[in-house]
C-alpha cells in the first residue's frame, strides 16, 4: 500500500529529510526519506551501531560535505543511496524502506518485512 509522505520539491539534493512513522518489530518507529544526486531514498530512523534515531536536529542527516548519512551519537556514517555502511561502529546497512516518486508526490510503500541494505 502506498502512503503519501511529500510533494518531490520538499526534498532538495543532499538536504532536510521528510521524517515519517513506520510500524518495525511490532513497534511505531520514525522513518526518514532523502534525495541524494536526484534519486529518493528512505530508510527506518535507526543506527545500527546502537538502536538509537541518527539526526542531530530533526531532518539533519546528511554531514557538512552532504555526502554522507551521518549518525549524530557515534559517528557511523552510510551512503545515502544504499543505506550500507560506509564507516565507523556501524553493524551493516540501515534498513531500506521502499518510495515511490510520481506526480509530483514521494509516496512510501508500507511492508510486513524491512530488510538491511546488503553491504
């Protein structure tokens, strides 16, 4: 099923993300949805060093070179286009959450399994 989430302009390349709730393991959980070199991404609200929401201030993911998806509490860092880790104490990928652009709305899919970027 697909939900609503923003219109395609909200989300500039490498900028504020658009926060969103997601049900994961039985629990409500804060999701987030990114572009990153014109593509949108969206990803559960959750290091994978430490089971904590990653931002440092609401929608602020990207570090200052907007390259990178930057946990706030350690440091583990990912690429934005793949949720996989790309350094620090990450434990695997950020789990992926699957989003549609079309007419001019970013819509996110719900899903009964959410599954970690693969590298």
């Amino acid at each position: 099923m697909l939900h609503p989430l923003c219109n395609s302009r909200d989300l500039v390349d490498s900028g504020l993300a658009a926060s969103f709730d997601v049900i994961y393991a039985g629990q409500t959980c804060r999701a987030f949805a990114i572009r990153f070199r014109g593509q949108v991404h969206a990803y559960l609200n959750r290091c994978t060093h430490v089971a904590m929401e990653m931002d440092w201030r609401p929608d602020h993911f990207f570090d200052d070179t907007g390259q990178w998806l930057l946990c706030a509490t350690h440091g583990a860092h990912y690429d934005p286009a793949t949720g996989a880790c790309r350094g620090g104490p990450c434990k695997g990928g950020l789990i992926r959450i699957d989003v549609v652009e079309r007419d001019g709305v970013v819509h996110w899919r719900s899903q009964y399994h959410l599954k970690p970027a693969l590298f």
